[in-house]
C-alpha cells in the first residue's frame, strides 16, 4: 500500500505547493521510490477547460484527455510521470457526480451531505488507481481557511485517521515575511495558518517556510514550538534562480530526509541527483544566448504560457544557451513597425488560443517570420494562421480565413465535426457545449519522410497531445502545397493536417498539437531543441 503525503497551503497563495510538491517528487524519485502525483482544486467548475487563462493560467492536458490544472505540468515535468484524468479533481465534478447518482437512486433514499458523501467521494479519489506506486503526493488547491476547501481537508483529516499509523504525512506551506520597517522576519503568519489548520483536526508534521533570506535558528525553534512541529521538520524554502534549483535546495535543506523519518524509513538509498546537477549547472553557465518573441493573446500572465516557456528552457538546455523570452501582445503586433526586429529577435514562436482577437497580428508575425528568414514555430492556433498566412499571401486566397472568426467563403481553417479517438467516431456541432469537447489528449501523427520535422523527431510516427476546436481544412491542403507550404505531418488516415513547414526557410514549422507538454528539463522535446538550434543559428548571421 502507498504511502500518502498531504500538501496543504497557508498565508497567501501562490507560495509554490505544486512546485514544492512536484520538487519532493523528484527527491523520492532520486532516492529509488516511485511516486504519483494528484491535485485537488476547490473551485466548482468541473475542469479549468473552460476558464479564461487570466483566471487560471494554462489548461494542461493529460495523454487521455483530461483538461487540469497547470501544476500538474510540473509534477510531469520534474518526475516524467505522465498524469491522468484521475490525478485531477475538482469540486465540481465531485458535485456533479454525486447529483448524478442521486438522480438515479444510488443512495437509496439517503439524504445527500456534505459528511458523508462529498467526503467520501474525495477519499475515493485520493485511494483510487494508485498502481504500485511507494509514494502518493496530494496537493491541495487554495488556501487553508477558505470555505470552499474545508470539504477536502475534512475528507484528509478522515484518511489520516483511515490508514494505518505512519501511513500519511502533512506537509503544510507558509510564508515568512520579512518587515523592513521592523528589520525582521515575522512568524505571527505561519503561526495563525497552522492554528487555522489545527482547528479542524489537522496538525502538520512538516512546515515548508518560504522566505526571501535564510531563517534564524531562533525563528526556527519559535516556529517549531509554536505549531507543534519538530525544529528538524521546519524546512526554509528560499527563492532559487531557476525551479529546477528546486529540488537540490529542498535536499540540502533535508526535506525529503524528514519525509522518510516521519514514516520510520531508515533504510532509504542516498538520492541520486546528478541529472538535477547537471540540469543545474547548465542554466547557471550559459554558452550564449538567443531571443524568443513570443507573440500571444494572454501575455500579461506568464502563466497562461508556462508549459511553453519551460519548454523554451529545456530547448536552451539542450543547446546550452539560455532562452530571453521578449512578449508581445499579438493585438499590438498588428501595428507595431517591424523593421528593427531582425536585429535583436532570433526566432518567433506563436502560441495557441481562441477567438479573433490578435489573430491579424498572428499572421503577421507568421508573414514577417516566413519574408525575413527567422525561425518560426507556430503552435496550434500559431499553426492555423501561418496556414491562412500562406493562403493569402502565397496561394492567392485573398478571402482566406478560419469559421471561428465568422462566416466566410474561403474557410482553410474550420470546425472539427467528426474524428477518430482509438475505435470510436467522435462528432461535434457548434451546438455542443464547450466544457470537454475539443479534440483532447495524445494523438499518433505520420512524418512525412526526409522532412524537417521526421528529422527533428527521428522516426516516422509520433505520438503528441491536443486540446483545438477548429482544424486546417483538407480541401486546401494541394494548392498550398503548390504554392510552397508542405504537410509533413498527417494523422494515419490523412484526414487532419498535424504538421506544416517550408522547406527553403531556415526552420518554419507549425503544429496543430501541444508539444510543450511533453517536455522535459532532462528530455527535451526535439522540435523546441531544435527550434532553440535555428535560433541560435540566427544570433550569429545578425
């Protein structure tokens, strides 16, 4: 049986439970053990599929579908564990299915509550498809004090009690902070958060206290004997230069060797963490650098692109430079003078979205990348309008343009209304809700062969996840091909275009799937390498 590891969050959020959460998985997967990750969000939205980025940041997506939340981006990203539609869950969903089986009489005429039946269903959740796994890290989304999680801390409070000793920890995340005013570090905050805690039976055999300067050895022990803890257990968790600095702090302050002793593991393997050194020592001693725009439509939150921008790291760590990244509003982009581009920009890349808004400035930016020689990467959406670029510009559709705008007479970019998904046909209509029904998950593709993008991958079938609504319209794809734009990746029945690329342009590749999500610090994904090489490349001609 699994060992279950409690994450939890106190003060403010955003202190960084999914990243200490993803970084201790790394640690016990260092030291021999493997482990699961999961993520229980509070909000009563089903799944985060349908919420703006500028609430929630990026929506990722799981092989088999699943729209959840982006921390479950670094759980993949620092483990290489791939998560699952039953590694996320919302109270939504927990809701929905409980009124579900209401409806049909499950409960056999039970008055329906909170205790025990949403509770129930979480520790369900949290037990359900563990596999052989030594470790199960559950973090809990929000706050501790807020209505809307005290179901979810209710429902842990009754597993630590459920399982048998030593088989659960708490790992609760504070923050420390320093008054200038005063010249000190303040305590009082982690102090009331663990009392908040306490108060509805939970008491934390481990506090991760996150401070911008170390932590006295007299706040430390104030700390411990003030919320119960062992001194050794209270962690300082410092800001760090990269996250993936992460997981060496966190060792060397000796988390995971307190997660060990509290379950009574004497015997555990030192932690292996050289690839983490590595990792490390690469973003710290650059061999140069190169310039990314990166021209979106959500790009006053760095979050709604995380998976992006970590896989432009990992391009940079694969070519040993680092990755500026410059965004650019793609609105703004629509007039912005590109003459002095060239000059400082060494590559474009042009994520996905959805809607009108920004979409001229998307295909500008395709139009100026393709006429002036730059690496281009177009992700879904980036792929879709360097497509319409193409349409209008080289194939001579003038009127070229995607449904999703509106009508229109020249559609090379449409609704996706029917699609294969394993044995099944999926259908679709614009009538259909919007909450999970995209083309999600991983999906195989055919490389054309002696393309550049079969040459990146170096085989002939890949295997990448979606998340799209419209799709580039098959009737089309001939006369771009005459004019210059080549289909190099088409799914195994030739029906939906995967993958576009020039092949007299230094490197101009556009992707209808996501290949952020499959990037890895210690593995990066080959197109994002090499997209990352074409700009380098670029930095030395300018």
């Amino acid at each position: 049986m699994p060992r279950y590891i409690f994450i939890t969050g106190g003060v403010v959020s955003s202190l960084g439970k999914g990243l200490a959460s993803a970084a201790l998985g790394a640690l016990l997967q260092a030291r021999g053990y493997k482990v699961r990750l999961r993520k229980l969000d509070p909000y009563l939205n089903v799944d985060p599929g349908t919420m703006s980025p500028y609430q929630h940041g990026e929506v990722y997506v799981t092989d088999d579908g699943a729209e959840t939340d982006l921390d479950l981006g670094h759980y993949e990203r620092f483990t290489g564990v791939s998560a699952a539609q039953t590694d996320n869950i919302t109270t939504g969903r927990i809701y929905s299915d409980i009124i579900s089986k209401e409806r049909r009489g499950d409960y056999l005429g039970a008055t329906v509550q909170v205790i025990p039946h949403v509770t129930n269903e979480i520790k369900d959740f949290v037990l359900s498809d563990a596999g052989d796994v030594d470790f199960v890290l559950c973090e809990v989304g929000g706050t501790v004090g807020d209505i809307e999680g005290l179901p979810f801390f209710e429902a842990l409070r009754q597993l630590s009690q459920e399982l048998p000793v030593r088989q659960t920890c708490f790992m609760h995340v504070t923050l420390l902070p320093f008054i200038n005013a005063a010249g000190e570090m303040k305590t009082k905050p982690t102090q009331h958060s663990v009392k908040e805690l306490r108060s509805i039976g939970i008491q934390p055999d481990i506090l991760l206290c996150r401070a911008d300067r170390p932590i006295d050895e007299s706040d430390r022990q104030k700390i411990g004997r003030f919320c119960n803890v062992r001194e050794s257990a209270v962690i300082q968790g410092l800001d760090a230069a990269s996250i993936y600095d992460v997981p060496l702090a966190y060792h060397g302050e000796g988390l995971d060797t307190q997660i060990l002793e509290h379950f009574g593991i004497d015997d555990a393997p030192e932690a292996d963490l050289s690839r983490w050194q590595t990792i490390s020592e690469t973003l710290a001693n650059p061999d140069g650098a190169v310039n990314i725009a990166v021209i979106g439509k959500y790009t006053i939150l760095p979050d709604a692109y995380k998976s992006i921008t970590e896989a432009l790291v990992h391009g940079g760590i694969a070519n040993r430079v680092k990755v500026n990244i410059e965004w650019m509003e793609a609105e703004e982009f629509e007039s912005i003078d590109t003459s002095g581009l060239p000059e400082h920009i060494h590559g474009i890349l042009v994520p996905g979205g959805f809607g009108e808004r920004g979409s001229e400035g998307k295909i500008k930016a395709a139009n100026f990348a393709r006429t002036h020689n730059i690496p281009y990467f177009g992700i879904c959406f980036g792929m879709q309008m360097a497509v319409v670029e193409a349409a209008r510009n080289l194939a001579g559709i003038k009127d070229a343009s995607s449904t999703e705008f509106g009508e229109t007479s020249e559609a090379v970019v449409g609704l996706m209304t029917e699609w294969i998904k394993g044995n099944e046909t999926v259908a679709r209509s614009e009538e259909t809700d919007l909450g999970g029904t995209m083309r999600l998950g991983a999906y195989q593709a055919v490389l054309k062969t002696g393309s550049r993008a079969a040459q990146a991958y170096g085989r002939a079938e890949i295997n990448e996840r979606h998340r799209h609504r419209y799709e580039v319209n098959i009737a089309y794809k001939d006369r771009l091909e005459a004019a210059g734009l080549i289909f190099s990746g088409m799914s195994p029945d030739g029906v939906l275009p995967e993958i576009v690329e020039y092949a007299d342009h230094p490197w101009f590749i556009g992707v209808q799937y996501h290949p952020e999500l499959k990037s890895r610090p210690f593995e990066p994904h080959p197109l994002f390498a090499g997209f990352v090489k074409a700009a380098l490349t670029q930095s030395r001609l300018v």
